[in-house]
C-alpha cells in the first residue's frame, strides 16, 4: 500500500477512483458541497480516509452558517481538513480565515480529530494556534516554509507532507531532506496542476525513490517510515 496525506479526491472522476487501489488516501474538502461528497465517497471505498472544511481560498464566499452545517458533519469525519491559513495567494480575506481557522482547530480538539492544513506565508502563524490550543495531531501540507521551523513541528509530533512538485521545486526537495524523518509524510494534493506536473498519487512511488535517493537510504525503509507516519496521523488503516 502507497499512503497519500493529501489529496482532492472529490475532484475526481469514478475511474480515477476505482484505479487508486493501492492507496490509502486522506481525501480533504474545500467547502461544505465537497465535504458531504467526500464523505460519501468514503462511505464506498474502504482506503479513504474522509476530512471535512473549508478551504482558505472558499472563506472569501462562506458564512457562519456554513461553519455550523459543517459541524453536524464531523461526527462522520475523521480529519479535519483542508483548513489553514493563508497570506501568499489570498491575503485579503486574512483576517476572516482567522475566524475560520480557529473555529477549525476548536473542533478538532473537541472531537479529538487529526487536521490536514495549508499554510502558504502563514508557517509560523498556522504553528502557533496549533501549539496554544493543544491541538495534537496535523499535518501541513506541500510545506514549504522556513527551515528552521521544522525541528519545532516535529518535536510537537505534528507532520509535513511532501509533494510530487519536489521533482522541480527546489525549495520543496530541501525540505524533504532536512525534515526529521518522524515527521514526514507524502501527498499528492491531486488533481492540482503545478508547472507542468498533473499531480496524482500515482506520482508518489517516483517521489519516493527521489528522496530515498536524496537522503541516502533505501527505499524500502523509507516507504515503512511514511506507512507508520500515516497511521499515526490518522489512526487508520
Ligand atoms: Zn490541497
């Protein structure tokens, strides 16, 4: 089995689902009409792992109302996501994907739910709420933050996934180096688009090779660490 963190599979066709057998996949939403469609997707395939939210970039047009049908939705989840923050691509609605964030990370904690988030410019922010409401499990996906920030979400048990985009972005590969390997997790956020790349999950065998290749160890040994990485996050499968 491959383990994909991170992946928009509500955007995808009956096909392309039924060709990901050999996956296990954290399928996020973006709003509440993708989060029912998530749900019942999982409901059908047995190695979908369901989260619910909404998405920075779908704040801008939602409402509080929303947040409470959401709500009456979780108890059929078991992520929340994806949720986060985000100053690169909308910075304009900042402050309302506060609220919302928030909002987010309280249901979590109240259903004891892992959270699959995005955090582009928003790195050490998105860390912050997570560590001051004892938020304890989530991954950040596609992190391509600072650094040195790291060896702090590791040392909090919290998670970054690494995607296929690592093949041509530079930045990304050296995370995917330097992250403690406790820490790491693979994702496709499929069906995203990113200079050139279709992303799919069936790109996450190749990105494995790439950063065994890179770290110096075997693949194989690197494929254990992400499945137990992945079931640690999730509780799952
Ligand atoms: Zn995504």
């Amino acid at each position: 089995m491959l383990y994909d963190a991170h992946c928009h599979l509500h955007e995808l066709d009956v096909e392309e689902l039924l060709e990901l057998k050999g996956y296990v996949i954290a399928a996020v939403s973006d709003d509440l009409e993708s989060s029912l469609r998530t749900l019942d997707i999982a409901e059908e395939h047995r190695n979908v792992v369901p989260c619910v939210g909404v998405h920075p970039w779908s704040v801008g047009e939602a409402s509080m109302s929303h947040l409470r049908e959401l709500e009456k939705l979780v108890e059929r989840a078991k992520c929340i996501g994806e949720v986060g923050l985000d100053r690169r691509f909308v910075p304009e609605t900042y402050s309302k994907q506060l609220e919302f964030f928030k909002f987010f990370v309280k249901l979590a904690r109240d259903y004891d739910l892992p959270m699959n988030i995005h955090a582009p410019d928003a790195w050490r922010d998105v860390y912050d709420i997570l560590v001051r409401y004892d938020v304890e499990r989530a991954v950040i996906h596609w992190y391509t933050g600072p650094l040195d920030l790291l060896d702090e979400i590791a040392e909090k048990g919290y998670f970054i996934s690494i995607n296929p985009a690592a093949q041509v972005q530079e930045k990304h590969m050296r995370v995917a180096v330097q992250v403690k390997l406790s820490s790491m997790l693979v994702e496709s956020d499929a069906p995203y688009k990113y200079r050139g790349l279709s992303l799919t999950p069936k790109l996450i065998p190749k990105l494995l090779s790439l950063i065994a290749e890179a770290r110096r160890m075997s693949l194989s040994e690197l494929t254990a660490i992400v499945e137990r990485n992945f079931k640690r996050l999730f509780r799952s499968l």
